[in-house]
C-alpha cells in the first residue's frame, strides 16, 4: 500500500496539538513504512514496531496516543494482545487493521475494547481520519 500524497498543507498541528503519538505495530516493513510515512505527511508523531512483544518492551503508559495494530502477527496477534494487555494501556485508543477479517474476529476485536476494526486496503483519509478522533479522545494523561 503507498500512501498517496498530495500537494498542499497538511494540517501540521494534528500531531503537535495533542502532544501524543502513533504507536504503529506491523510486521510487513513495506506496509508500516507506508503508514509511517502517510501519518509523518499529516505531521503526527509515530514509533513503529514490528511484533506486539516489541511494542511491549519499548512503551510507556504515561505516554499516551494511539495504537494502529495489525491483527495477523507473529509470536502474538493484535487479538491476543488487546485480550490480554488491553486492559494495561490505560485507555489508550486501538485501532486494529487487517487483510483478512471476519465478523467474529470484529466482534472478538470490538468486546476486547478496540476503537475500530479496518480491513485493508483502506482509504488513507480513512485512516488519518480515526486517527484524529482517537487523539482528540480524552485521556487520564
């Protein structure tokens, strides 16, 4: 997937106005390098990862943002870990995308407390879009 980028200003304040990051977790390199780039474009801060357990050893709750979590992973899915470690992010806002989903796995996504559940390939506006309202969400940071 490559971002399309267009000409103009993008709003430069989306990512320094909230003071919070995109925490990007995706084992495809080509992908999340697409992502990381299209959310840079829209100048919000990002930290990639490529596997939940590498996510895990690097953040910290007090930093807040948003995580953008692919559901097929290796060691552990986004599934396992939002059933598992949802509960710890301290209210921070998932999204969780995929290239294979299905209504239960949605449903399992949605019970196990994720902001949104997009299948690929998805719309980058639509994207920047959730991201925006996960940022703008009131947290306990």
């Amino acid at each position: 997937m490559a971002p399309r980028l267009t000409a103009g200003l993008r709003e430069a304040r989306v990512g320094a106005e909230f003071n919070r990051t995109v925490f990007l977790v995706d084992d495809d390199e080509p992908v999340r390098d697409s992502l990381r780039t299209l959310l840079e474009s829209y100048s919000m801060a990002v930290e990639d990862y490529s596997s939940c357990p590498e996510f895990l050893e690097n953040f910290r709750t007090e930093e807040g943002g948003c995580l953008v979590l692919d559901l097929h992973l290796p060691v552990m899915s986004g599934l396992e870990f939002m059933e598992i470690h949802g509960g710890s992010l301290d209210d921070m806002p998932v999204i969780l995308i995929t290239g294979r989903g299905d209504p239960a796995t949605k449903a399992r996504a949605l019970e196990a407390g994720v902001l949104a559940f997009i299948e690929k390939p998805f719309e980058d506006e639509s994207l920047v879009d959730l991201i925006r309202t996960a940022l703008c969400r009131p947290t306990r940071h």
